[in-house]
C-alpha cells in the first residue's frame, strides 16, 4: 500500500540561543596573521584592513579546520595524489574524528568521490521520517546506489543517507579546480556555523511563522512539530529578545540544503515594545522569562523556504547593517571593497574570503544560530476502487496483514479521521494484502513489512503483526496466524532494481492444516510456462480490502477527491484489469523498477484501481481453468485518477528467490527451535 504521511507543521517556532553582546574574551583562539610576543602570549586580536586593491589572500587555516578522511578502495597512486592535494588546502585536515572522506567511485573507480561520513555530520545522524532513517553503517556501494531510486532522490530531505560529490578522474585536468568548486560552499558553510559565540547575557530567537508573532510567543499549534515548515509555505521573520540597546541592525541568512545563501531578513531594528508575554506556547519552553522584546519583523508573509530540507538560519543584531552580498562570498575569492565596505562587513568578508579566525574586540556581535527543516507530504509506494465484494468461495488464498487493536472490530478508538469521521477498529486495524503460497508461507510487499523496534510504537512493530486467514471478511471469520520470521528479497529497498518482495513463514500451527483440509485456505501457484505469458490486453484480477475512494497522487491519502474520509470495505473486493504496454509504466513513479520484472496493468473502466492497504495483495489470472498468482500489487499514482496505470512486481520471475528464500526460513526456524528462541520475537533475514 502507498504508505502516507505529512509531516509538516504551518509554522515553526525556533528555540531561544544565547546570542553573545559583548566584545570577545580576549583568550578566542586567533587567527594565523597574530604571532605570539616575546613571552609567549597571544595578543588581542584587530583587524587587518586589506588594501583597496587587496589580492586574493592566501588562505590560512581556519580554526576548526574540515576533518577528512581516505576510504580504502583507492588505490596508492589516488592515495598519494590527494594526499598532495589536501596538503595543499589547510583547511582540510586529515585526522581524527573526520565528518568527509574521498574515495573511489564504485562504478567507476578512476573518479573520485567527495561524501559525508554517515553518522557524523548532523544530517546523516538521523532521518527526518523513520522509513527514510538507515540505522547502522552502510558499504560505499550501498550509498552510492541509494539516490538512484526515484523515492530516494525526491526525499533525499528525509533521510540520513550521505549524498555523495562527483570529482572526476585526479588525472584529468581540472581536478583541482573541481575539488575547490566543490569544497567552496561547504567550506563557507562550515565558517559561518563557526562564528556562533553563546553567552548568557541575553536570551535572542527567530520565529517563522504563518502569522505575525507576539512578543513571547511564536504561534505554532501544539498539533505542530516545531522546528518544521512546509516547503513552499509564506512565511514571517520575528526576531525576539530578552533586551536590547540602542538601535542595532538585524540581519537574518539561511544556510538552504544545498549551502547556498538566501537572505530572509535585513532591517534597523523596531522601536522597544515593552509587551509582556501572553498566554500560548513560548519561544523557549524551558526558560522561564522567555524573550519578550520584538527587535524586527517582516512586513508581510514573503519568505519562502522552497526546497525541503535542513536550513541553518544565523541571526546578527550588530550596530552596522550588512549587505546581503558579503554572504555570497568565497574562501580564496578576491576581497571585493565595494561589498566589503563597513567595518563590521569587512571582517565578515575576511572571515569568508581568507578563513580568519577570532572576533575583533572593537564589535559588539549578536550571532545565532537555529535549524529549521522545510519539509513536504511523504508518499510511499504501493496503491480497490470500484470493485465488485468477493463470495466466500472466492480468493481463499488471499491473506490479510493486520495489527492487533484493543476492543472489538466495530468499536470506535481513537481520534476522527481528517474528513471528521470515525473509522471502525477493523479498518484501523488493515495494513496491506498478501497470498498464501501453502506451507505455511505468505507472499507479500517487503515495504507492507513494520520494523522489530526502535523508535515504532509498539502497537505497530513486527511483533504486533497478524496473519489473516480463511476469510473474505476481516470483521468476523477466519483464523489470525502470529508471524514466525520473515524473508526481505536483497534489492527490497536502497537499490536502482527494486524487488518489493518478501516472504513470511507462519508460526507453525495444526489449525491451518485444518484449514487447508477443509478447504477454507488454499494456496495459489505462480504462473509458470504458458501460464505466465502475458500479451497486452491479458485479462487479470486483483482483489483486496484497501480504500475504495479516488485519490490524487501527493494528496491526504485519508481522504479521497471529494474530500471525504477514505474507508476499508469489510468484505473483500475484486477487480477484473488488463495488462497494458510497458511503456505506459515509463514514468517517474516506478523509473526505478526493472519492466523485466514488472507488470503494468490498468482499468479499462475510467475511475477504477488497485488503492492504498491493496499493497502486497495478488493479481491473478484464470488459464485452463485453474487461477494462478502473476503480480503482487506494489505501487501507482494515486488511486483510480486520470488513466495512469499501476505496477505489480511479475511473480514468476521471483519464482526460484521465493522457494530459496522458504528453505532458508526452514532452516533458520529448526536453528530456533533447538535453541529454544522460536516462538518469541519473529526473526528478520534477508535472503539472496
């Protein structure tokens, strides 16, 4: 089933920082133009005004210089030609601790690539949304592979995962300058985030809002997560603090995803209001005078976080403004004076431009630092609409993948759905589909598979999944089954030829024998041989419990078109479709699927689809009389929308990868009874 989810808030509400006011403490570590006297100690700093017509400086290293590391496919001669060239940069640093390393592109091992280190720069320590969160260490393969799939790459925002640099070839020409190209941003990104100094004197924040703050607030709803943004969503800039003196200036950057800059706020600061705080969530929840002084706010709505991702927003209240312009500035460009031209800016564009370390003691500087996510609604793979209810007789192979709820099936728990309407427990209860392929296996969507633990609540771990069977109504009837290990085809996710696949073994149990003697369950046989042949216009079915509401691709998928509240229909529906061109699944929703094993499959009556909760189910076909299983329903674009067709994974050519993955489970369960470990927690493998 299309897994959805939206995360962002309207508004968010950045926590207080101790902004510094005062001239530096003259023991900060200084920069590389001040020599200790003749006893050894280090002077207080000044600036060194360069001449109008200044050179490109020669760029001196800075005082928390980017830590980088080698990987180990490169070969000598790529070790000792970067070894030369990071030499050649004292701003790298190679050494402990490092958050980037080079290596060798695993496709293409004479380039070179530039990369993060995961788990050691803030945005690969953890994904933003927990199905994008890759716990754990990963090979240079696997990350290098990852942003080839197409949900990756649109949710790059939402996940840990490094994404790497392209570098070319050392040998080529240019490689230098690609390298500093490269570095340029990062570089300035890293000497901006330097330039914080807290304090406690005063207490400082910045609000992004939909709606103009009152001093002491930044008016996020309490169902709002602060700190996020919709991408794309206009906001206000409030800059609020605990106090202030005379009338300094306010400037606000955001350091965007890619380290580019984008000024949000530039202003003399607003006459002091003396407002206390109101009622409502604070600036900062864990002081207890939070900031009550507005300094400066935007005039209207007009700041804009386009891309989602992770913004570093610097707050300056100085007594000089600053042009926008010095920010765009480079390590190693030449100093410009008709950027560069106050005081204040030309040590700003010494800090940038030559990588100078310390604050002159003549300023009085205000600098913060807050982060901000913008984020998007997150779509996940899988998608009956205008289906027709199965007899009991029918699809006895069809199994239902379900999480166990306190209270009955017809109960009402919980909160109303977004279209103000209570679903009903068993529908609540609905994960995905699957097809019982006889002993004791069902075959399913890897991605209808929840997490052992972690952070997941626990009433939608692995543990707390349920097997159905037996039954075309998941209200009543049937026998639920507890899950014993389950089975994840090696490309299920993090590859460019995606296998939404995986098998799942049931806890062993006489009553399904039962079940199967009796006729109640029956398994369902791949096609093979002629039975899997399927020319355009092949006749197939796809049955059932997901929504039965149309639904446009990025929308609430609880709720359909109409804006009504989505439901699960209690007994189970079927569809007849047919198999359509394989160029019609050439789009950017299933670009990363391989049509080899694929099938592309669409309505020919407008308005009627496979939906969300139909993942993992089957899509079969009648041939000689018997109906065979040929596709596991994996994904689409909305439900039942326009004329845009949906892809299922093609059984039979996963038909060998599901008996091995069988045996393996096989084996592991007998593994599990002798050491007394099976029926506890369902075990997790992944099977070649």
């Amino acid at each position: 089933m299309r897994k959805y989810q939206r995360l962002a808030g309207l508004i968010a509400c950045l926590l207080a920082i101790a902004l510094p006011v005062a001239s530096m403490a003259q023991d900060l570590e200084t920069g590389p133009v001040v020599q200790p006297d003749e006893s050894g100690d280090i002077p207080v700093v000044t600036l060194v005004e360069p001449p109008e017509s200044a050179p490109a400086p020669v760029r001196p290293p800075h005082r928390d210089p980017l830590r980088v590391r080698l990987h180990p496919n490169l070969d000598d001669g790529q070790i000792t030609m970067l070894e030369a060239a990071i030499a050649e940069r004292p701003e790298l640093v190679p050494g402990p601790n490092p958050t980037y390393e080079f290596a060798a592109n695993p496709e293409s091992p004479e380039d070179i690539l530039l990369l993060p280190i995961k788990g050691m720069t803030p945005e690969t320590q953890q994904g933003y949304d927990k199905r994008f969160d890759i716990e754990g260490a990963m090979s240079l393969e696997q990350i290098y592979t990852y942003y080839d799939s197409y949900p990756a790459r649109r949710y790059r925002w939402a996940t840990n995962v490094p994404k790497w640099i392209g570098l070319g070839s050392l040998t080529s020409e240019g490689f230098g300058q690609r390298l500093d190209l490269a570095l340029a941003p990062l570089l300035r990104r890293h000497i901006l985030l330097g330039l914080e100094y807290p304090t406690d004197r005063i207490k400082s924040s910045t609000c992004l809002s939909n709606t103009p703050a009152t001093p002491g607030q930044c008016p996020f709803p309490f169902t709002r997560e602060p700190g996020t943004v919709d991408a794309g969503s206009p906001l206000f800039v409030q800059v609020q603090a605990s106090d202030r003196s005379g009338e300094p200036y306010v400037t606000v950057i955001a350091i965007q995803p890619d380290f580019t800059i984008k000024p949000l706020l530039a202003t003399r600061a607003s006459q002091p209001s003396q407002e206390g705080a109101s009622d409502g969530p604070a600036v900062d929840a864990e002081s207890e005078a939070p900031p009550g002084i507005s300094l400066a706010t935007g005039s209207d709505p007009s700041v804009t976080l386009t891309e989602p991702g992770r913004y570093e927003i610097i707050t300056f209240i100085t007594e000089e403004p600053i042009n926008p312009r010095v920010f765009d500035r480079l390590l190693g460009q030449d100093f410009d004076t008709t950027v560069c031209s106050t005081e204040y800016e030309k040590w700003l564009c010494s800090y940038l431009v030559g990588g100078r370390s310390g604050f002159p003691n003549t300023f009085t500087n205000n600098i913060a630092i807050q982060t901000v996510t913008a984020v998007e609604e997150l779509s996940y793979p899988s998608p009956i609409v205008m289906g027709e209810p199965t007899d009991d007789r029918e699809a006895r192979f069809q199994a239902q993948l379900f999480f166990r709820r306190d209270g009955g099936p017809f109960e009402l728990t919980g909160s109303k759905g977004p279209g103000e309407v209570h679903r009903q427990n068993y529908e609540k209860a609905h994960k995905c589909g699957g097809t019982y392929i006889g002993e004791g296996f069902v075959l399913t969507s890897a991605h209808c598979i929840p997490p052992t633990g972690g952070d997941t609540p626990p009433q939608i771990r692995l543990h707390n999944l349920r097997i159905r069977l037996g039954t075309n109504d998941i209200a009543s009837g049937g026998v639920a089954f507890r899950i014993e290990s389950v089975a994840f085809h090696p490309r299920s996710s993090n590859s460019r030829r995606r296998a939404d696949l995986a098998v799942i073994k049931l806890l062993p149990s006489t009553t399904l024998g039962e079940m199967e003697k009796a006729g109640q369950v029956k398994k369902l046989d791949i096609a093979v041989g002629s039975a899997a042949i399927l020319p355009v216009e092949t006749d197939v079915r796809v049955t059932g419990w997901g929504y039965t509401g149309a639904s446009i691709e990025g929308d609430n998928k609880l709720l359909d078109i109409k804006g009504d509240t989505q439901r699960n229909p209690r007994i189970l529906q079927k569809l007849d479709l047919k198999v359509a061109r394989e160029d019609r699944c050439s789009i950017d929703n299933f670009r990363f699927y391989d049509k080899q094993e694929s099938l592309c499959i669409y309505s020919p009556t407008e308005g009627a689809d496979a939906c969300y909760k139909d993942s993992g189910g089957p899509l079969t076909r009648e041939f000689d009389g018997t109906r065979y299983l040929i596709g596991i329903v994996t994904a689409g674009v909305g439900c039942a929308y326009g004329d845009f067709p949906s892809l299922y994974m093609r059984a039979n050519k996963f038909r060998h990868w599901v008996s091995n993955a069988k045996d393996r489970l096989n084996l592991e369960y007998r593994k599990r009874l002798e050491a007394n470990e099976a029926y506890k927690t369902p075990a997790v493998f992944v099977v070649p």
